[in-house]
C-alpha cells in the first residue's frame, strides 16, 4: 500500500469518526492491518482519536410516534427573505418543475409508443433476437425510469406551498 494511499485511509477514517463514534484497529495473526467501527475480537484494538469526542444520540422517552415537524430556531444574523420575495421563488420553482414534468410526461409517452405493449417493431440490425431483447429490456427500464421521474416531479410540485 502506497504512502498517500494509507494516508486518505486514514483521513477516511479520522472523518468518518465524528459519525461513527468508535474506531478500532484491527490486525489480526498474519493479516493486514484494518480500521474499522466494529469491534471484531481480542486483535482489535480502540484507537485513542484526540479532539475526537462524539455525543450520544439523545435517546426517546415515550413511544415512538411520529413527531410533527418542529420549527427550527435560526441565527439572528442569518439572512432573511421577505415573503412576496419567497413566493416569487415558489412560482419559479413550480414553473420549472412544471416544465420538467411536461417534458418527462412527453418522453414516457414516447418511449410507451416504441415500447408498443412489449413488442417494438425490430430494426434491420437486431437480426440476432438477443439484440432485440436486450433493447426490449432497456425500454422497460427506460419506461420504469421515467414513471418514477414523473411520480417523483408530482410530489414535488406538491410539496411546494
């Protein structure tokens, strides 16, 4: 293993401890060298990371219902938006994502029109049928694709206020 190679490991590492918690270094009997969040055995050992102090996730009282959503306080110094600003940003977005939708809603009727029930016409360089059927499987991803694009672009124009 090259030196800047174990160096951006353990970078990774050191950065990912702030998520993990815990790291551990791992070594066991005629192995290499691993570092993990997982304890795995007597080989491993936890590593002392200074600086590197992560808090407990604070635990639930009751049962676990889902919460409405709270508001979250935000810094006196941090920018606001007035109102009719926001509400112009709204219809922009909604407009662009109406014209996303259009266009996606157009695509699919289009790949649904060469998809025609699940047997396209065959083109002159699908003699072989595996090559026919590997375009017939690519248009039904194709089609599956953008029905979740569609779906997903609804959503989001309806999750705008």
């Amino acid at each position: 293993m090259t030196m800047s190679l174990k160096l951006s490991v353990l970078l990774a590492l050191f950065a990912s401890a702030a998520a993990h918690g815990q790291i551990y270094k791992c070594q066991p009997p005629g192995g290499s060298v691993e570092f993990t969040d997982i304890n795995r055995g007597s080989y491993c050992k936890l590593m002392d990371l200074p600086g590197m102090t992560v808090p407990a996730p604070a635990r639930r009282s009751g049962p676990s219902a889902p919460r409405a959503a709270q508001p979250v306080a935000t810094p006196g110094e941090f920018p606001r938006v007035d109102s009719a600003e926001q509400k112009a940003r709204d219809a922009d977005r909604r407009g662009i994502l109406e014209d996303e939708l259009k266009t996606e809603q157009q695509k699919l009727a289009e790949l649904r029109r060469e998809f025609n029930g699940g047997e396209p016409e065959r083109r002159g360089d699908e003699r072989n049928y595996a090559k026919y059927q590997e375009r017939v499987a690519a248009l039904r991803d194709s089609i599956s694709r953008s029905e979740k694009n569609v779906d997903a672009l609804k959503r989001e124009i309806a999750n705008i206020r």
